[in-house]
C-alpha cells in the first residue's frame, strides 16, 4: 500500500478560532495535508467557509453562541459607557471581569465540548489540531485519548510571566493614568484600579479555576494546565522570548501564504487597527488618520468591517484625495504596494506585512500586541510607540516614527532578511513530518 493511501485513512479533526486572523495563517498548512493525502475537517464560521472549502476542507460550524462571542458588537449606550480610553481598559482589567471570565470560560467550554461531541463520533478523527484560544479541542481530544497539536496564531500566553507583568505597567496603567490625567474620565467611587501585584494574582487564581473546569471536561481531575502533545507556531523564535521556560514545547514553522507581487515602487501609507469592534480602537484609528492628513502621503485607511464603517466615516468628514477610507481592502495586495503599515500590533497583519517587505509602525493594545511590537523593536522592522498619548489625540510621537521608518532603508533591509527567515523555516515542513511520524 502506498504513503498516500496509508495518509488517507487518517482524519484531522481542526477546532479553529472564527476570526481572520486565526484562519488565514493555517490555510497554507491545511492545503498541504490535504494534497498529502489526509481528511481535514474544520469547526468555524460560515463566512470563512469558502476559504478553507477551497483548500479541500471539510467544514462544520458552531454553535451559534460560540459565534456570536466572537462577534458582539457594542449597542449604543455601551459605546457611550466605554468611550473612554480608561473605561476600555477598566472592563478588561478588574476583579469583575475576570470573575466574568471564568463564569463565561466554564459555559463555553461546557457549551462547545457538548454542541461539538457528536462529531468526534461521526468523523472518528486520528487526530486533533486546535487553536490554542480553541481549547475545547484539546479538551475533546484528550477525553477520546488521541494525539493533539496546537497551532498557535498568535501568541499564546500559558502563564503569567514577567513580559505581561511589563505589559500591564506599560500598556494598561499608563493608559489608564494618561486618560486620568488629560481625558475627561473622571473615576468613580466604586472603581479601583488593580496594582501589577493584585492582577497577576487574581488571575492566577482565575486560571486554577478555569483549568479544573477544563479537567473535568476532559474527563481528568485537578488544576493542572493541560498541555499539547506538540505545539507549532506561524513565526520564528524572536517572537517568542517571553517563553523561555516553553520554548523546549514548541516548534517553529515560519509563516508563507499566496501574496499578490510585490510593488517595484511603493507608494503610500496602511492604515488599520485589524477588525474595530470596539470605541476604543475606534478613536485609535480615527486619531491615526487625522493625524496623517498634513503629511502629504497618499494614505489607506480601513476599519477591517462595517461594525464602525459609519461612526469613523462621520468622525473623518470630508477626507483629502490622497486619502481613502474603505471598510475592507484585500491586506495581502494593499501592504505589496505600500511603503508603511500603522497598525495596532496584530500578530496576522505583522506577519503579512514581513511577507510584503513593508515595515511598520505599532501602538500595541492587547498582551499579543504587545508581544508583536517587542518583536519588532527588537529584530528593527519597525519602530514601536510607547508613549501612550496617541489615544488622546497627541500624535507627535507618530509622525516621528513615520518620518524615521520613511527615510532609514535599514527597515527594508531588516525586513528582508526577517522574511527570509520566515519563509526558510516553513519550507521546513514540520508540521506535516510530525502528523506523519503519528500515522
């Protein structure tokens, strides 16, 4: 019998996580497995269905409330609520959130693990892949005993460690002091803003609680993190040295996806803060733009969706020609013909862009972000903004970054070599020499 037939037999169960850039990364990779002979079924979104049915996917959807968590959209008293930059960052960081994060954490993952059940019967999957923020699936696959393998998207964050302790000093407090300070927030009497020490703390003990919902989901007891057999992830180790204690867990395997070709001159500056779904990455973007109208360089500007097309529309008014506001552009063509990304700092539009040779600038928003951006700083492929004013309108530092990256060839040059790196590690193969040696 031959290699191929003996792959067939075999069938990838892969939970994934409905958003873009949790599908786009791993549509290479399923391709791969598909032409080698293996049965790739996949759980997500209906609206990504296409994109993977193209591949050769099977495609399963979910529940509709486990969709709908990825897909909230803020009604207008909730906006107005959140307006702030403190209030944005207070939702994310109290003792009421994450008391919220367990009670939601326990329901969706009772929630997927019995809506998704029945397929693990149906199918009889080999073996599982999953996202890692998918982690029904690595609960499923342990409780039916077979190999699971993380395919990591992002940046995974499997204990606190000492770069998210740096990430709330340097991200959320100051943040949230700069909004104090020259915002119009004004803190309420039963507010409190949680010390570094506090948080860290609390969400350990979050953690432990969630982690003994996950066991005995997967038929397990105790608090102990459950691990994958492997985990893969879609960047080199330089993204990754927040992990020094994980790194012996994980395997690196570049990033490649089909891009348009590159332009021979770039002109022009891309504007995003990934998919906006809330005010805050609203007022981001809208600042950004304002603050790139006198700078004379023609300027895309997207909002990743229609969620808030509108509202950043009427904030804009009236844009020059050079400008243009659109709710979503093709990223892979748009980055391969422009000079410079501004963007939140999301790992997906980072890894695109290396692909694109197309440096950036980054205002992180989120621990991932954040990880990205020290990155970035650090293999010199763009320049990093820490300062914390742009939420309130001060751009001063933004336009000093894009004046640096704009005339220093040496970002191009770095860029370069990092896509060099990228795609040398994918060309690799590990992920389907692992799947293989399981089979």
């Amino acid at each position: 019998m031959s290699m191929f037939m003996s792959r067939k037999k075999y069938k990838i169960l892969f939970f994934m996580i409905p958003l873009y850039g949790h599908i786009i990364p791993n549509l290479s990779m399923i391709r791969t497995l598909i032409d080698q002979g293996y049965e790739v079924y996949c759980v997500g979104a209906p609206k990504h269905f296409q994109m993977l049915e193209e591949c050769g996917a099977t495609c399963i959807t979910y529940h509709p409330m486990i969709l709908n968590s990825f897909e909230m959209k803020m009604n207008k008293a909730q906006v107005k609520q959140r307006e702030s930059v403190k209030s944005h960052f207070m939702a994310l960081f109290t003792r009421d959130n994450l008391e919220w994060n367990i009670t939601n954490g326990k329901e969706l993952y009772g929630l997927a693990c019995n809506t998704l059940e029945p397929y693990m019967k149906e199918i009889a999957p080999n073996i599982i892949l999953y996202d890692s923020t998918a982690v029904w699936g690595l609960l499923l696959g342990r409780k039916y005993h077979l190999p699971c393998i993380d395919m990591e998207a992002a940046t995974d964050m499997d204990e606190v460690t000492s770069i998210y302790e740096k990430f709330y000093e340097e991200v959320v407090l100051r943040e949230i002091k700069v909004d104090m300070e020259y915002g119009d927030y004004h803190l309420r009497p039963e507010e409190e803003i949680i010390s570094t020490k506090e948080y860290i703390e609390y969400s350990q003990a979050v953690t432990r609680k969630l982690n003994k919902k996950a066991n005995k989901l997967a038929g397990l007891h105790g608090d102990k993190l459950l691990k994958a057999d492997m985990k893969f992830a879609y960047v080199t180790k330089d993204f990754y040295d927040a992990y020094t204690s994980e790194l012996e867990h994980i395997q690196f395997c570049g990033f490649d996806c089909k891009i348009p070709p590159i332009a021979e001159k770039k002109d022009g500056i891309f504007v995003t803060q990934g998919t906006v779904t809330d005010p805050y990455s609203m007022r981001l973007l809208v600042h950004i733009s304002k603050a790139l109208i006198s700078s004379g360089e023609k300027v895309t500007i997207t909002t990743g969706g229609d969620f808030y097309y509108e509202d950043v529309k009427e904030k804009l008014s009236k844009l020059p020609e050079k400008m243009n506001l659109s709710s979503f552009v093709n990223q892979l063509e748009v980055l391969g013909s422009h000079k410079l990304m501004i963007s939140h700092g999301g790992l997906s539009g980072i890894r695109e862009a290396i692909l694109n040779e197309t440096p950036m600038v980054v205002y992180p928003i989120n621990y991932h972000c954040f990880q990205s951006a020290l990155a970035i700083e650090k293999l010199g492929i763009g320049v990093w903004l820490k300062d914390r004013q742009l939420s309130q309108g001060n751009a001063k530092e933004l336009l000093k970054a894009v004046q640096e990256v704009l005339s220093n060839p040496n970002y191009v040059g770095r860029i370069r070599e990092v896509k060099k790196e990228f795609l040398e590690e994918y060309k690799k193969n590990k992920v389907l020499e692992y799947l293989d040696s399981l089979s």
